[in-house]
C-alpha cells in the first residue's frame, strides 16, 4: 500500500519524514517528525492530521508542541584547553517543583558534549556536566561558539553561552635518548587520527641548530586511517658527537591541524674497535 502526507497539513511547525512511500504486507516504517516552531507559542496542536493510505480509511496523527522564549543568563561559560585535550565545567539547575525532573539538554556545536539526560529531584538542585572536546584550534582572536539549552518541564528555559579556546597542541611525545655516533638508529612515532575520515599528514623535520652532518631521514608525508594510528620510522645518524634537538610534525594541509613529536638525541663517541691479537 502506498500512503503519502500532505506537507501544507504540518506547516509551518512541523514537517514528516518521508512524506510518502509504499509498505509491503506487515511491514512497519519510520517516519521522522521534526518540530520546528515558527513563533513563540505554549500550546501548539495539530490535531488528527490525516495520513492517506491506498485501501484503508486515513488514520490521524496528532501532534502537539511548545515553544517558549529561553532565559539568557547573564554567566557566559569559558573553556581554555589545548586542542583535543578535554576541558569541563558545571551548571547548576534547580528544580523548585513537587515532582522529578527528567530534562534533556541541547548543545549546540559539536566542540561541546554532555549527558543526554539531566534528573532533578523534587525540591532540590542537580549539576550537569559540560565538556569541551576541540577538534580545532582557534586563531588569533577566534572563539568556537555554542549554547547549552535547557527546556524545563515547568514551561520555561534556561540558556548558557558557550566559548571556548583551544591552544597548539602538547608534544605528542618527548624523546631524551643517548645514542652511539657512526651508527644508523631508527625511532618509531605513533600518530593517531582523531578523525572520522582518513587524514593525510607532511611531514616536517624541523632542527634548525642540527649539525650540518647529522643525517634525519623519513617519509615525506603519512596516511592514517580514520580513528587510527600509524608509527612513522624516523632514521638518524650523527658522525661527530653532540646534540640534535628536532620536532617532527605532521601537519594536515587541508585545515592547518597537527600533532608533533620533540626529540633530544646526544650522540657519543664510538666504542673503540675490536682488538684481533696476531
């Protein structure tokens, strides 16, 4: 049987998802129903909107909503952290009425994260927890921005602000390592992608004070699956003794982000050779 709404029956506060379609013989489908309120109003009610279906008398849906004015309130939440390296804070809700309150929370931008569900006790206060999870850095000047949206079962809402910084990353690692001159020596560095989605990294070799004799080889560049790691081989061979200090970064070219690694290799004097007695 084939059955199709009628999108004008919803509008302009609620649209259906799909609006037609065709169901085979005890077969069930979902349909979406997404509210979207076009003015402020406590009470809005669409009642037995009709469903059309081939066959059959037209079964109804009724579909009721509110839309309220939220308040702002005047405390702004700041988050400083470098970039994907969690920072948290709490807002306190408050529940002055005579029954549980189950609220769910909306956080808008994907830098910031909290529990779907937030229960207050009758009478009493509850803390909800507010995550800042940057994939991103921020410019000079630049602040990601978000809310955190509170629809309370009384009929009011409370509004949040949210800003967040997110600095240059941390050294992946730190290597402080002692090794022998006029020897090959190779160092394995693990890189994750925090990525949904492959990532493609150049590599930079940066030792602007190396001597001009020390050897650094790898890859020019490094693919990492999504949600994975990869270990990039870096080769080094120093012919006199001394101290190399290098970060190997791998830079995504498509947005500017990085991940680096901080090596401080001293390279010492060859053992001596064997002795063969004749």
């Amino acid at each position: 049987s084939a059955f199709k709404f009628d999108p004008s029956d919803l509008a302009p506060d609620f649209s259906v998802s799909p609006v037609k379609g065709f169901l085979q013989p005890n077969e069930d489908v979902n349909l979406a129903v997404t509210f979207h309120p076009a003015a402020l109003n406590r009470d809005i009610r669409y009642e037995r909107v009709p469903i059309t279906v081939d066959g059959q008398e037209p079964p109804r849906l009724t579909l009721t909503g509110m839309c309220v004015d939220a308040e702002a309130q005047p405390q702004e939440l700041r988050f400083e952290t470098r970039v994907r390296e969690p920072a948290a804070q709490s807002v306190e809700i408050s529940n002055p009425s005579q029954t549980l309150w189950r609220i769910s929370p909306v956080l808008v931008d994907e830098a910031w994260s909290g529990a779907e569900v937030l229960e207050i006790p009758s009478g009493e206060s509850a803390a909800y927890h507010i995550t800042y999870s940057p994939l991103a850095m921020t410019r000079d000047g630049e602040e990601h921005e978000g809310s955190a949206f509170f629809p309370l079962p009384d009929g009011s809402a409370i509004l949040y602000r949210l800003w967040g910084t997110a600095e240059a990353p941390a050294p992946s690692s730190e290597v402080v390592q002692t090794v022998a001159c006029k020897e090959a020596h190779t160092f394995s560095l693990a890189v994750g992608n925090w990525l949904k989605e492959p990532q493609r990294f150049r590599v930079e070799l940066r030792a602007p004070e190396a001597d001009p004799s020390t050897q650094l080889k790898g890859l020019d560049s490094l693919d990492v699956p999504a949600g994975g790691a990869r270990d990039y081989s870096l080769g080094f061979y120093a012919y006199k003794p001394g101290v190399t200090e290098v970060e190997v970064h791998f830079v995504n070219e498509r947005n500017g982000e990085y991940v680096f690694h901080r090596l401080r290799l001293e390279a010492e004097p060859a053992g001596g050779q064997s002795t063969i007695e004749m």
